[in-house]
C-alpha cells in the first residue's frame, strides 16, 4: 500500500528524471546504459507512487544508484530506500521545500563551532556557507562525493545508529584538513580543498577513526534537540521565501 495515497508520476518527476538518470555515475558499465537507466527509473518513479510528499528529489537518484548496485533487484533496492527514507533519516529531508535538510545545515553549522572552533571562526570570517559543500553530502549521502567503497561503509554505521552518522562524517572531513583549511584566503579554496579530500577518501577506516575517535560521543537526544531549536526558524524562513514568490507571480499576472 502506498504510504501517501498513490498517484501517477508528474510531468515534473518525468522530466526530472530524464535529465538525471544519465547524470547519475555516467561512464558506470551497467548504470549508464539504458538497462541501467531503466532500472533506476523504476526504482524512484515506485518511490514516488509510494510517498507522494517526497516524489522524486534530485539526490535520490544517487542514493538509489547506489542501493540497486548494491542490493542487486530492484525490489530490493526499493524497499532499502523505503527505509532509509522513513526510518534512518529525518521527515521532509526530501519534500519539496527541502526542510528537514536546511534544518541539518544548521545543526552542522552549530556541530562544526562546537567540534571545531578553529575551523569555524575561520570559515566564518571568510563568510563561507558550510552548505555550499554539505547539502549535496546530506542529500546524496556522500554517494555523489565519497568513493563507493568509503560511502558504503559510512552507510554500514548510518544504519545500524542513525542519521547522527552524518554529522559525525562530515565534521571529520573538515577536521581532517584543519590545517589546510587554516590558511586558505578564499572561498574558492576552500571548497577545492574539500573536495579534492573527498574524492580521494579512499581509506574508509581513516574517515570513521577521526569521525568516531577524533570528533568524539554525541548522541542522538541531543541532535534531535538542536533540530527542534532550529525547525521554527528555518519554517519561518521558508514561508517567508513562499509569500515573496508568490508576490512576485502576482506582480507578473
């Protein structure tokens, strides 16, 4: 049975998955070939009929991709999205408006000053957003950033504690180029830095000693927490943005 109420895809979701499917690891010897994209078609348009508030959400397809590769059918793949999205992961990560993944933002933002200070004065002072890098790891799940054998180990720890997981992965990659980051003069480099380290995270017991040993304890109250401090001020946020676009079509009607 659905979980919202079953619907025939969108336009939008159809279109949308036209230019993602061949996005989504290009060059894969299966993946990106019509048999490929097919299945992964399939996989996300039956997640959409099953949860109609998330329908398809650019990042899905990444994280989807990388479940059929690994669960091999797709009905397998299907369900192990299923939980993810509504067992593993916090609501609306994935809804239209984004909201439960700006709420992560800002939980990180307060993590990185808390875990790091150094890093987060630094960045702060170059007035660089740690979203610029960080939603598309919260969206994707590291699977667009990450090698695959690093994101699937990453995934082994998120499913058995949490989406707490994330957070601990992601304050390790900065923690990890402290020193780099230090000296960096722009914004520009930052994000090259981060990304180079990703790309060439290839060593997953490096990532997970620093983001377990080195970033130390915290538990899933106290994330949930900070969540409910941030949520009325990113919905605030939102509707706000709503109400100026909506002013806005009225002002071209």
């Amino acid at each position: 049975m659905c979980k919202q109420g079953c619907a025939f895809p969108s336009e939008l979701i159809k279109s949308k998955l036209r230019e993602d499917l061949p996005r989504t690891f290009p060059g894969h010897p299966w993946l990106d070939t019509p048999h490929g994209h097919a299945a992964l078609r399939r996989v996300l348009v039956g997640y959409s009929f099953r949860d109609s508030d998330v329908g398809y959400c650019q990042g899905l397809n990444y994280v989807a991709a990388l479940l059929l590769l690994v669960m091999k059918t797709e009905e397998d793949a299907f369900w192990m999205l299923a939980v993810l999205l509504e067992n593993v992961l916090v609501n609306d990560c994935y809804t239209s408006n984004l909201s439960g993944c700006h709420v992560e933002q800002r939980v990180f933002k307060d993590l990185l000053a808390k875990k790091c200070p150094r890093i987060a004065a630094h960045l702060e002072a170059l007035e660089f957003d740690v979203s610029l890098v960080a939603t598309e790891w919260f969206l994707c799940l590291f699977s667009k950033s990450l090698p695959s054998e690093t994101t699937l180990r990453v995934w082994d720890v998120l499913f058995y504690e949490g989406a707490k997981v994330l957070f601990h992965a992601a304050l390790a990659i900065f923690k990890m180029k402290e020193e780099n980051l230090l000296l960096t003069h722009q914004v520009g480099d930052v994000i090259d830095i981060l990304q180079r380290t990703t790309h060439h995270l290839f060593d997953p017991d490096e990532l997970l000693t620093v983001a377990f040993d080195k970033i130390g304890f915290m538990t899933t109250n106290t994330i949930s927490k900070q969540r409910k401090k941030q949520e009325p001020e990113v919905m605030k946020e939102l509707d706000e943005r709503l109400r100026r676009l909506n002013s806005l079509r009225e002002d071209d009607r």
